[in-house]
C-alpha cells in the first residue's frame, strides 16, 4: 500500500493526495490527481515500484483535482470503479466549461491530452469488495445522501485497517460541504470514525498521528458552523449578517481557508434554513 502524497506545504490549496495498492494480480490505484501531467507523474511511480498491471482506478468522488488525471490511468490499462453521479458542483452540460476552469488553474500544459474519464466502468453505490492477489479492498459509500460531494466513496482495506478518505477528511484545510451537505458529511464522519482505521489517509494533507483526532477535529468544525448558522437564523440574522462574524476573505486569494469558510458557511445557513422550515435540504 503506497500513498503518493500532495504538496502539503501551501495550506488548503495544497494539492490531493492518491494512493495504490499492489497485488500479485494487478495495482489498484485510488485517485487520478489533477491533470494529466500529474497522472503520468502517478504512472511513473507505480512503475518505479511495480510492473503488474494497472488494473483498477477508484475515484473517491468527482472534484477535478482528483479525477482531472484519469484519462492516463485508463489509457493504462485501468478500469475505473466510482460513484455514477459524476456531476458534481456541475452539470452534465457544464463539463466542458469546468474543463476550460481548470485550465485557467493548473495550465494549458498540465491539461494536454485531456479527456474525461471519471464515468464508472463499474458503478458503486453502496459498497463494493475487490478480491486482488488475497488482497481485500472495500470500496463504499456507507452512510446516506451527500458528504463532500454526491458522488463520495471511501476505500478500505480491512486486513491493514487503512482507509482512504478522500475529500470528506483534510488534513491541511477544512473539509469542504459546498457540493453535499454537513448532515451528510456527519454521517460520513460517523461511518468513518466506525472503522476504527489505524491509518485515515486524507484528500489532502498529511497522514494524521491519530485519525480518530482528525475525525473529530473536522466533526467539531461542522458542528460549530452548523450551530452558528442555526443561532443566526433564529436570531434574524441575514445570511449577509451571520457572514460578517467570520473572518474577512484574503485579497486575491479565492482559495484561501477563510474564502472557504464563509463558501460553507454559506451552504450551512442555507441547508439549516431548510431543516427549520421543514424542507428537504
Ligand atoms: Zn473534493
């Protein structure tokens, strides 16, 4: 089991972790990374520990900084296993348009050769079980409704107790709600907390000493944001007005942690909004 992590020094805009796993009979690769430079990049580490074949990708969901690579896996040979609802933060027709965003982002050079291919060879829903040269991977969404994203999927590997967290746990950033919901994401973090991994491999950042402690740490956060929101709105306070409590956003930095804080503050007045009203969020 290989982690291949991100550049972790630059905070939230820090890039994504990927993973692989290496059986007897083929690897198993969790994650594309952000371009298809970056997919090579991934290649090129595989190889330099392994030439079975490259059997499977999982996609742990469908932001572009973890798929944005794939098109260099499948070419490779994999076969890629992930949530069908591939539109995430974006509609089907959009893909296009979140195709020229990236570009904008990591580089007409990064992006050569690009093509989509985060749509599901197999499907996975529920949860899944590889069986791979006596090696046992889970793959799973087992909580209900959207978390980070719609489309979340964890991998687990029961046998070494590590698990692959994608996106629902940051290490160096906070856990982004602005494509699923902080309901869901609590059940995911519940879900996660279950497994009791000795090892949580986060979307980005480091690997955490004590997984449990991230775990809880990004609960926390969620719980916190969720009861601010609800205080504001019982309160009257405008969602204009309970934005205003939080740190202003940097200059010129729209990804920076504060930018994402108030983007999920955001989400979480309107989500919570909604639950007092009695609506489906
Ligand atoms: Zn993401």
């Amino acid at each position: 089991m290989y982690v291949v992590p991100g550049d972790t020094g630059r905070g939230s805009e820090g890039r994504p972790n990927a993973g692989f796993i290496v059986t007897s009979e083929g690897v198993v690769v969790i994650d594309a990374l952000a371009s298809p430079a970056q997919g090579e990049q991934l290649v090129r580490t595989i190889r330099s520990v392994t030439r079975q074949p490259i059997r499977w990708l999982v996609l742990t969901h469908h932001h572009p900084d973890h798929h944005f690579g794939a098109i260099v896996l499948r070419r490779a040979g994999a076969r890629v296993l992930a949530h069908p609802d591939v539109a995430t933060g974006v509609d089907e027709q959009s893909r296009e348009a979140a195709e020229s965003a990236w570009t904008l982002v990591v580089g007409r050079a990064q992006m050569a050769g690009f093509a989509y291919a985060d749509v599901p060879d197999v499907v996975v829903t529920g949860a899944d079980t590889l069986r791979l040269g006596g090696k046992t991977i889970v793959i799973g969404h087992p909580w209900r409704g959207a978390a980070h994203t719609v489309g979340d999927l964890i991998v687990w590997l029961p046998a070494e107790r590590v698990v692959f967290a994608g996106d629902l746990l940051i290490e160096d950033g906070v856990t982004m709600v602005v494509d699923g919901s902080s309901q869901g994401l609590l059940a995911a973090l519940a879900a996660l907390d279950a497994l009791d991994a000795r090892v949580a491999v986060p979307g980005h950042g480091a690997i955490p000493a004590d997984p449990a402690g991230l775990i809880a740490r990004t609960r926390d956060y969620i719980t916190g944001l969720r009861i601010a929101m609800r205080g504001a709105i019982e309160h009257h306070r405008s969602l204009n007005r309970a934005l205003d409590s939080l740190p202003a956003p940097d200059e010129g930095r729209p990804v920076s942690l504060h930018s994402r804080e108030r983007r999920n503050a955001n989400r979480v007045y309107l989500e919570v909004e909604k639950e007092l009203m009695g609506l489906e969020p």
